[in-house]
C-alpha cells in the first residue's frame, strides 16, 4: 500500500461539453486517452495502459482511484459533465508547493476538454518542448487568448487551431527561469505538415530555453 503520509492534497475539475457517458468513455478508453492524454512518445501507448487499466481500480459508477488515494470521477448529465480528480493527504496545500501529479493532471485535463468541447478531427499528434526558461518567454511562444488553470498552467489555441498547454515547475509570473513544458495538440495533420511544424516549433523554442528539447511519437520521454 502506498504512504500517503506527507502527499500533497489537490482537488482540479473541468467542465466539459460532452456528455456524462461519453466523457467517462473518453477516461477510460486507451483508443480515446491517446486523443488527449499527456504526449506523444515511444511509450505512451504503455503509460495509458498502465495508469489507466492497469492500476486503476473502478470504485463506483463512474468513478476510479489508484494506490496513493487519488481518484477521478465524472458527473454530469446528457450533454454537459464535470471532471474531477482529488487526492486527500496530509502534506501541505498550498499552492507554493508544486506537485508534479498535479500539475500533470491540470494540464492534460486541458486537453480533455479542449477534445470534448472543439471536437477536432481526425488523429492527434503533439510536440513536446521541454527546457528551462522563463514563464514569460514561453508564453510568448504563441499568440492567442492565454487563459490560466492555476499558477503553473496556461493554454491558449494559437492562429492555426492547435492546443498550445504550458506547465511549468514555478509559477508562470515567476521571473526566475525554471524548467517549462509546453505541450503543442494537433489534429489531422499528414506527415509533411507535421513536420514543417516541428521545424517552426523547434526554431522558436531553441533560442529561449536552455537544454531544450522537443519530443514526438518515435522519440523516447525526456529526463524531467
């Protein structure tokens, strides 16, 4: 049994355009997670069957946990639900204190419901940025409306109706450099428009971040 002594409590929610059924389809399914969940890498497909049928356990109708007392459940009716994914614990709460489980999950609930509420088309392909630099500089990334999801979350759709999620381990007014994630969903591209927007990702992302890199679906995950 894991030690729950000393873990962070968090409690992050989203509300979504989709029904409860369908929404509960979309965290359960893998052929679903792979449409919104975390980013593509050379294991993902092996982390959303771990994390996700693997581990979890079904606690009620539309409900499932895992070892360290966290928990995900969907409530909602026929066309709007609600997600949410809580973890009790003794540690503190406070949002100085920075928890990668849960930042993990602000941000890929952002992709949930950018899926479930823009209903993009055809398969999702991502960039992943990673590297050390400012919140400011990786805001700066793309032009769009940037709205945030906690200190540490933004997102915003940029100019060509791509999901642009930056994470980062202070908090994004922070003026200090820290290390930012910034996770780029796309939809339906083909193979060579995928790539000429790596190319302009890759371009931006070099010169303001340092140990900057930038992972798709062949490569292996990052060292975090």
């Amino acid at each position: 049994m894991t030690d729950r002594r000393g873990l962070k409590p968090y409690d992050v929610e989203v509300a979504v355009a989709a029904g409860r059924d369908e929404t509960w389809e979309a965290v359960t399914q893998p052929a679903v997670l792979h449409q919104w969940f975390g980013w593509d890498y050379d294991g993902l497909g092996a982390e959303i069957q771990q994390i996700f049928v693997d581990q979890a356990a079904l606690l009620a109708p539309e409900r499932m946990g895992w070892a360290d007392g966290s928990y995900l459940e969907v409530n909602g009716g026929d066309d709007r639900a609600t997600v949410r994914v809580i973890r009790e614990g003794s540690g503190s709460a406070g949002s100085e204190r920075y928890d990668a489980i849960e930042e993990g999950w602000r941000a890929f609930l952002m992709q949930l419901r950018f899926l479930l509420d823009r209903r993009p088309k055809g398969r999702r392909r991502t960039l992943y940025l990673t590297g050390e630099t400012t919140g400011w500089q990786a805001l700066a990334l793309a032009e769009g409306e940037w709205q945030r999801f906690g200190p540490r979350v933004g997102w915003a759709v940029d100019g060509d109706g791509h999901l642009v999620v930056v994470a980062g381990r202070l908090p994004l007014d922070d003026r200090d450099a820290g290390r930012m994630e910034v996770t780029v969903s796309t939809y339906g591209l083909d193979d060579a428009a995928f790539e000429t927007l790596r190319e302009e990702w890759t371009k931006r992302w070099a010169p303001v971040a340092a140990a900057a890199e930038v992972t798709t679906a062949t490569d292996p995950s990052p060292e975090s």
